[in-house]
C-alpha cells in the first residue's frame, strides 16, 4: 500500500536537501575547449617563411571535444632553416599504446635544437576547407561559434589550461576571445617550467576590454610562443571552470530551511509512531 506519511517524510526531506544545497551552491561546473583527442592531426616539416596551417573536423564530421567541432592550426617556424618544428595531437606519451587513439592523448610541440616556432589555435567553428592550400594562413570567422556562453551559465570564472611538460622558462600563452558584437579581449600569461595548470580569469580579460561578453562568444585563438629555441611542450586540454559563489542564506532562506526540517522531523516522528502501533497489534 502507497504510504503517504512516509511519503510526505520523503518529499519533506527531499525539499530540505533541495534547499540546502541551492543556498550552499551545487558542484563546480565546466565547458572544454578542447579535449586534445580526436583524430590524429599533426604538421609537417617546416621552414622560416613557410607556415603550415592544419584543419580537422568539419560540419559532416565534427570532431569530439572541440568547441565548435572543429580545430584549425597554423604551425610557424621563425628561427632555424633545415631543422624542424612540429606538432602531434594524439601524442602518446612513450609511445607505448597499441590502441588508436591512445587512450590518454596531448597536444604536443617539439623544437629541433637551434629551431623556434610558434603555434596558433583557433576556434572559430566550421570555416576552414579541411586541407588548405600549403603554407596558407587559416582565415578567423570571428562569429563562427555562434555565441557559445562561456560562462556556462555563470559557473565558471576562469580559462584553464592543463600543462603536462614545458621546458622554457618564457613560454607564454596569449589567449583572445571575440563575442557576437565584434568586441575582443586578449590575456597574455607565461607558463610555469614545472607541470601545473595555467588560469587566465575572465575578470582578466574583462579588465582588458570591459564590453567583451563572455557568455555570447564568437571565437577563440590561442597563441602559444617563446623567445627560446629547441622548446617542447605538453598540453592536455583546455576548458574553463570555476567554482561557483556561495550565497549566504538570507534570514528569510534560514527561516524556510528551519520550518521544512521542522515539517520533515514531524512526519518521521508520525511514521515511527504507525510503525510502533503497527509492531503491537502484531504481538
Ligand atoms: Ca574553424
Ligand atoms: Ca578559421
Ligand atoms: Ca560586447
């Protein structure tokens, strides 16, 4: 039989959580940019003055875990001719796996000693043909993503950038961001030398321009350079995130709270007390 008490007890209790947790805010939230996985992409060999641009994914085949399905690279080496620059995603570290992809894949930069290149990111939606002429510069669609909300509904604070290995100590990060209305705010940020994440807030970019609008962005370029030669890095995603605020409860919040565990305390008192007289008419 349907046991409405308990059922209140139930509802009760599930209303107090409910309440709880909306005024102590819920779990940290999270939008990649992009995974690092999907098909295997990478440059050739390259040389000053010869930029290698490189497209995977397209809208009949959107690749998985990048912001708008589909990653364009332009590869530039700006210091030593005959030796090499290059790129892999779907880099497997040791290159011990036997599966394909890897199951844990990176993006992963090398530089010949002597050699320097610079590597840019775009994400700009689906705009490039898939094989682009050689040497030529990929084009930026500075709405190509539409509006994507950034901000994932408010939740994050910050861009995230997860660094496996980095071996130069001037490495930086230069990171843009366009929305719909044609605003753009850009943050330049050195990488650490030991493995740990690197953040740009969104406040950062806000001090940078303040009319850009992160919850309605057209596109995203990320620069990656050094002054060093002979640098490799290691990258294994880019996301943002951030833990949401925490409200105070108001005194009105407290007083709902305190007269739900109230109701809830009540109606398990009564299911206990139809238990007890249950429990004697048995005996
Ligand atoms: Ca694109
Ligand atoms: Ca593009
Ligand atoms: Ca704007």
């Amino acid at each position: 039989m349907y046991n409405i008490t308990a059922s209140m007890t139930k509802s009760a209790g599930s209303i107090v959580c409910g309440l709880i947790m909306m005024f102590i805010g819920s779990s940290a939230s999270a939008l990649l940019i992009d995974g690092m996985d999907g098909p295997f992409q990478s440059s050739g060999t390259t040389e000053v003055g010869a930029p290698i641009s490189n497209v995977k994914g397209n809208s009949g085949t959107p690749i998985p875990n990048v912001l708008g399905g589909q990653r364009d690279t332009l590869l530039e080496q700006t210091a030593g001719n005959f030796m090499q620059t290059n790129f892999e995603i779907n880099f497997d570290p040791g290159g011990t796996s036997t599966a394909s992809p890897p199951p844990t894949s990176y993006y992963s930069h090398s530089n010949d000693s002597g050699v320097n290149g610079t590597m840019l990111f775009q994400y700009d939606g689906d705009d490039e043909a898939t094989t682009p002429p050689d040497g030529g510069a990929i084009s930026l669609n500075k709405t190509g993503l539409g509006g994507v909300d950034v901000t994932d509904g408010g939740l994050s604070t910050r861009f995230e950038f997860a660094v496996v290995s980095n071996d130069s100590a001037n490495m930086m990060f230069t990171l843009t961001v366009y929305d719909m209305d044609m605003d753009e705010a850009t943050v330049s940020t050195t990488i650490p030398t030991i493995g740990s994440n690197v953040q740009v807030q969104f406040s950062a970019l806000e001090t940078d321009n303040a009319a850009i609008d992160l919850d309605n962005v057209g596109a995203i370029e990320i620069e990656i350079a050094t002054t060093d030669t002979a640098w490799d890095l290691t990258l294994d995603g880019i996301q943002t995130t951030g833990e949401p605020p925490e409200p105070v409860p108001t005194m009105t919040e407290w007083g709902i709270i305190t007269l739900m565990l109230g109701l809830a305390g009540a109606a398990f008192i009564r299911v206990r007390r139809m238990n007890l007289a249950g429990a004697t008419s048995i005996a």
